[in-house]
C-alpha cells in the first residue's frame, strides 16, 4: 500500500471524514460486497440491510450526520460524486418507501427506525469508530455480515484487514517506488543519497501511478481547496445542529479588506488572514458542504489556508511552490499516519489539527525554499506543539472548538516554518520521535477526549 497525494487530499463532504465519509464508503463497499454474490452458506439474494454503529460513530453520530451517510451509502451515494440534491430527494422519501435502491442491486428494505441503531457501549475491539453491516435474505437469514473501521481521513478498512495490516515499507519498495521511505529518518537518508528534495521524491513515487497526469492532478485539488474557501468567505448565516453558532469568515473577510483598503491593519493581521481563510474551509465542513481532507475534514482549514497565505501574501509565490508544498504536505501526512494515527477517535486532535499542522509547516518551508533538514524541523515543531490536544467538540459538532482551532493551526505552521527556515535544520527532537510521541500520548488519553464529547469542553457548556 501507497500512500499517495490523492489519498491524503481527496475530495468529500462535511462534517467528517471519520464519521461522515468513512462510514458512507464503508456503506459503498458492503453494497459491492453484495453485487459480487458473496452470502453465507444457504442464504438466498439480500432482501433487507441494518447498520449498527459503534464507539465514537455513536456517541458523536448524530452531530457528525453519521446516520445520514450511511443511509446514503447504502442509497449508492460516495463522498466523492455525492449530488446533494439527489441526496436529499432520496432521503425525503425514505420515510414513506423504508427501502433503499441502489444500483445494480434488487430493492432492500431498510427502515432507519428500526434498521439503524447507535451502540453506546463499548468501542468494538479494533478502532473507536467502528461499524457493522448486514444483509438479510426474504426469509430473514443472515446473507452477509462485516465489520468496518473508519480509521480518519476517510479510510476504512474491514475488521480482516486491520488485524492484518499490510507491512507498507516493504509493500512500497515491492511495487517500485523509488524512495520508499516509511519514516523520517529514512526520508532525510534518502534525500541526501539522491540529492532530491522532499518534494522531488514525492514526485518521483507519484510518477509510477501518474506519469503523464500528477500536476494537472495536484493543480485540481488545490483549486478544490481555494474554491473551498473562496465558497466560505462568501457565505453567512447559521451553522445547522442547534448550537446556533454563526458563521463569522465572511464579515471577518469583509473587515480585513476595508482596513487594508485604508491602511489600517496593525502588524499581526496576517494571523487573521489566515484565521479567516481556515475558519472559511471548516464553516463550510460544518455546514456539511464540499471540502479537501487535509488530512481530515475537521482539520480542512489548516492546510488550504496557509497556502493561501503562500499565495496571496508572501513574496515570490508560484504555482511550482504550490505543487512543492502540497508533495510535501502529503508526504509529512502519510508518515504520521503509517507510523501514528490521523483519527481524532484514535488520538485525539493532536492527530488532527495537529498532524494538519505539521504538513501545512513542512509544505510552507518547502515552497519557501527550506532544505530537507529544514522541512523536517519545521513538521516537528508544527506537531510537537499540539501534542496532548483533545477532541471534545460540543454537541458531537465539528463548529466549538474546532472551527477556530483549525485556524490557530494555521498560525503555528506558518510559525514554525519560519522558525525552521531562521536555522540550519538541526534541532533536539526528530520529528520520527515527535510522531511516536503522539502515538503513546493518544493511547493513553481518556476516551472522554477523543470524539466522545463526554469531557472537557463538549460537558462545559453555557447554562441555557
């Protein structure tokens, strides 16, 4: 298994990548299960579907809209094409049908009332985000049943392979990528051997999949990202699921103008820019639009923002540091997730924002000019500094903290890439231990504060 630029950035909706997406792709991939005919032993062809949903899905499924995607996975709907009109029109006649249709698969009876259910027990063994599918023939025996994991950023696996995991160092170098490195440390090693940047051997392990396509590819994502934000400084109002928070990016937006209009703004402004430009990206994750995982949808904001910021605000920007920086990105995200974890149900923020950081700093420095050394640094300091972050969004909404938190995000990647590039890329931590750092510290963390919303700020709320 690759991790590649478009695994790490891949188009979706809000409010979730672990809760939203994962659960509808897993959905997707129950229904291919069934059209290729497997079924237990003597069942006859599937008939009626039910989901149980697990852990975090069910504690924070209802504000991360967990029981509509996968309704709408089970529909035929994936993240990636999802028509939010059809989508609705499907869901407005579900209560009168209980059957859903997809396509190339008889009508199966699914009613939400009885058919969908959230377990508030106990987490299922392998993941805090787990869910389990299946299908019924006409007589009511079991057709087919499966597990999945929906382990952040979209990625879902089977419970068969998250017991098994494929050993992805050793899968890389077999299937030909020329710098395979699986940490790091390796990463640093393999760039002084070839003489190739971060982003130059990105490039080359991208080339095996794309040869003739991957800017063109790079160059789409980042046009979804901006339009993104673009999309969210336009756009007012209040943010559905009963906190009645209100979206604040486009009067913000408005206000930064008038004042640069006039040569007002103080000194530190550019840290509401890029504020504005995360909080834009994450108003409309919350209000369940389009955004970019980056690596996740709770985390969206960090990374486009700051390469707005690279854009728009500093000196020399082209669109050959846009692709730089998004290589890099890409690369800092697929180590923490291959070595840690980008689940905030897993880890707790610190995966999140915090790996959203790192690869935001680490793309930052490397469009700036920074060496490897330098582009390591800067991923370090980005993560070492959201180290013990909670997940404990309020209501189990992705808006209180995490709307303003993807925007302090942004301010620590642009500070930590300019930190790394005052020095020559030698530091005390490695950014290998920083990961591994994240990793035990998410293992022992509370699971009130990892996407329950059963502590810290999710219980300490305004009295009403």
């Amino acid at each position: 298994m690759f991790l590649s630029i478009f695994d790490i950035f891949k188009p979706g909706i809000g409010p979730s990548s672990s809760h939203t997406m994962g659960p509808m792709v897993a959905a997707a991939r129950f229904l291919g299960a069934l059209r290729t005919g497997e079924r237990e032993p003597g069942a006859g062809p599937p008939a009626r579907v039910t989901a149980h949903l697990h852990g975090s899905l069910a504690w924070t499924g209802k504000g991360h809209a967990t029981d509509r995607a996968v309704t709408l996975g089970l529909m035929g709907f994936v993240p990636a094409t999802l028509d939010a009109d059809a989508a609705d029109a499907a869901l407005a006649a579900l209560p009168r049908t209980r059957t859903v249709t997809p396509p190339d698969l008889p009508p199966l009876a699914f009613d939400p009332d009885t058919d969908l259910a959230f377990d508030w027990g106990p987490p299922l063994e392998g993941h805090a985000n787990g869910l389990v599918l299946r299908a019924f023939d006409a007589q009511g025996n079991l057709a087919l049943e499966e597990t999945y994991y929906s382990i952040g950023g979209g990625f879902v696996v089977t419970a068969a392979e998250h017991r098994t995991p494929p050993d992805l160092h050793d899968a890389k170098a077999a299937a030909g990528y020329p710098h395979p490195f699986g940490t790091a440390a390796e990463m640093l090693a393999m760039g002084e051997a070839s003489g190739l940047t971060v982003a130059q051997m990105k490039r080359a392990n991208e080339a095996v999949a794309h040869p003739a396509s991957l800017d063109a590819r790079i160059d789409a994502l980042w046009a979804m990202m901006d339009d993104c934000i673009d999309r969210g400084l336009a756009t007012d109002g209040i943010l559905p699921g009963g906190l009645s928070v209100r979206r604040r990016a486009k009067r913000i937006h408005e206000q930064l103008q008038a004042e640069a209009g006039r040569n007002l703004a103080q000194p530190h402004v550019v840290n509401d820019w890029l504020s504005v430009y995360a909080m834009a990206v994450n108003e409309e994750n919350a209000a369940g639009g389009r955004v970019v995982t980056s690596p996740t949808n709770g985390a969206a904001g960090v990374v486009p923002s700051v390469i707005r910021y690279y854009r728009d605000h500093c000196i020399g920007a082209t669109q050959a540091g846009i692709r730089d920086f998004l290589l890099t990105a890409s690369a800092i995200g697929g180590l923490v997730k291959h070595n840690a974890s980008i689940s905030g149900a897993e880890v707790g923020c610190q995966g999140e924002v915090g790996s959203a950081a790192a690869m935001a700093a680490a793309g930052l420095c490397a469009a700036l000019g920074g060496t490897n050394a330098q582009v390591e640094n800067a991923a370090e300091i980005a993560l070492e500094h959201h180290l013990g972050m909670t997940c404990d969004p309020a209501a189990g909404l992705v808006q209180v903290p995490c709307i303003e938190r993807n925007g302090l995000g942004a301010i620590k990647a642009v500070s930590a890439a300019s930190l790394s590039l005052r020095g020559d890329g030698t530091h005390f931590m490695p950014l290998d231990n920083c990961i591994e750092a994240m990793r035990q510290t998410g293992r022992d963390m509370s699971s009130k504060y990892k996407e329950t919303s059963q502590g810290g700020l999710a219980v300490n709320l305004p009295e009403c």
